[in-house]
C-alpha cells in the first residue's frame, strides 16, 4: 500500500515579495529548490507562521534569496512573513519507516544553516 510522507521542508523562510498580479505560485531560491529536491511545478503545502494561513500552491525559480507568494497566494502573506514550505511523496509503507525527509533550514535571509 503506498502512503503519503513528508518528502522535503524548508522551514521558517522568509517571505520577500508578495505579487498579486501574477498566475498563481511560490518563487523559490534555486539553491533551496535543489537542496529539497524540489522540482519547478511542483505541488507545495504553505505554512504561514504569521498569520496561521495554509494552502498549495506550485514551484516557480525564484532568484537568490527569493521566497515570493505569486497571484492569489499573494493574499495569505506579506514581505516578512515567516513561512513553511512542505512537499510531500507517495511511497509503499514499509519502506516509510526507514525514510528520512530533506529538511532544510534557513537564516533571515533564505540561507541555508
């Protein structure tokens, strides 16, 4: 039986731009992106430490630094914003127990630590 499992997190990064004007997404720092293993298209959970928001939403690449709320998304935050960016995979169970989630945290300034 597959299920679904946390596949990689980028946690408490900070929200640079909010673009209303703008088809729907969340731009992402090529370097997050890669030390992920997130791919460009790809299906995002949104966490909003700020405000408690949730929603999905899909990968763009961003610029260095750049964590941006794009279209409608734009409405669940703001530029300093704090925010979880979560992926998830489908995978058999048994295998579930010996996998390890990317998890990847940031600086204020959307580093890697």
């Amino acid at each position: 039986m597959l299920i679904q499992i946390l596949k990689s997190k980028i946690h408490m990064a900070t929200v640079t731009d909010a673009l209303l004007n703008y088809e729907g997404s969340i731009a992402i720092d090529p370097a997050l992106l890669n030390a992920a293993g997130l791919v460009v298209g790809e299906k995002v959970h949104v966490l909003n430490f700020e405000n408690s928001n949730r929603f999905e939403t899909y990968t763009i690449r961003g610029e260095k630094g750049e964590i941006s709320l794009r279209g409608p998304a734009a409405r669940l935050g703001k530029k300093g914003d704090k925010v979880i960016i979560l992926s998830y995979g489908l995978i058999e169970q048994p295998e579930a127990k010996n996998f390890k989630a990317k998890i990847i945290r940031v600086n204020d300034k959307n580093e890697i630590k």
